[in-house]
C-alpha cells in the first residue's frame, strides 16, 4: 500500500522567492469526499492525475495515484466533481535536502500559502526553512477537500 508522509506548514513571509526550482498551475476538484477517503482529478502542466487518499489525521496517510487522459480529466474537472475546483500555484522550492511545494491559492482560498515536505520517514529530520511558520499537518481544515467545503475566504 503507498504511504504519502508529509509535514504541512503556513508560510510567514516571501524568502521562499529566491528558492523556486519550478512552478505549475493547478486545478483540482473532489468527486468525493468519504468520512475515510477522499477522490480528486488534478490537472497540471499538460496532464491529468485521478489520486485517492485515506483522511487519516497525521503526517501519514494512503495514497494512491494514476495518470488518466488530460481530455478525460479536464471533462471530470468541468462536469463531475463536487464544489468548487481548488486553483493554486504551486512551487517547487528547496531547502537543504528536500524539495518543499509550496502552494499559493486563488479563488475562494486567496491569501492562503501552505508549504508541504515529504518525508521517507515520519521520523526523518529535515532543515526548517525560514519562511516556513506552524504546523498544521493534524488540522483537517487546511486539507484541500476541507477548502472546497469551507473556503478560506469564510474563516
């Protein structure tokens, strides 16, 4: 079973400018959200990805992930999710080891910047960047299926 282990954090200030290695534009929406699952379709950069994740509170939760036809997933995105579609930017920034995404949201989640690192290990030590602040891994609120059901805009 592929585990996904992450550490999520708000972003305090725009040090993080000067590390981007990459960004892409996303567009994502939940055809469902289970009280032990969640199921999207991610558009970004030219393809498109079906992704299934336990919602298990924590750093670690099940992943499942598979490319799908970017027409396929672009036709989901308009007609079959539920809610509205989370728009962000994410950027690839690296701090010592690790490659943090950083995402910028827009839409009903504008002002919101959270930063992501993941982890071989719930354990694995890694550098603590500047930019980032605290952790909100634990809080279900800053999940992206949460976004679409309660916005940032309405906090």
């Amino acid at each position: 079973m592929p585990v996904e282990i992450e550490r999520k954090y708000l972003v305090v200030s725009n040090k993080w400018k000067m590390h981007v290695e990459s960004e892409a534009i996303l567009k994502q929406g939940y055809l469902a959200t289970l009280p032990n699952a969640s199921i999207r379709v991610r558009v970004a950069k030219g393809s498109a990805h079906l992704n299934i994740k336990s919602v298990t509170l924590g750093i670690s939760r099940s992943e499942y992930e598979y490319e799908i036809p970017l027409e396929e997933g672009e036709e989901i995105l308009a007609n079959l999710t539920a809610g509205p579609i989370i728009d962000k930017v994410r950027y690839k920034v690296r701090c010592g080891n690790h490659i943090w995404d950083l995402d910028l949201f827009h839409g009903d989640n504008e002002g919101l910047i959270v930063a992501e690192v993941e982890l071989d290990a719930e354990d694995e030590t890694f550098e603590m960047p500047e930019w980032a602040g605290e952790e909100v891994s634990g809080d279900p609120k800053y999940y992206n299926a949460s976004l679409v059901k309660r916005p940032y805009c309405d906090w």
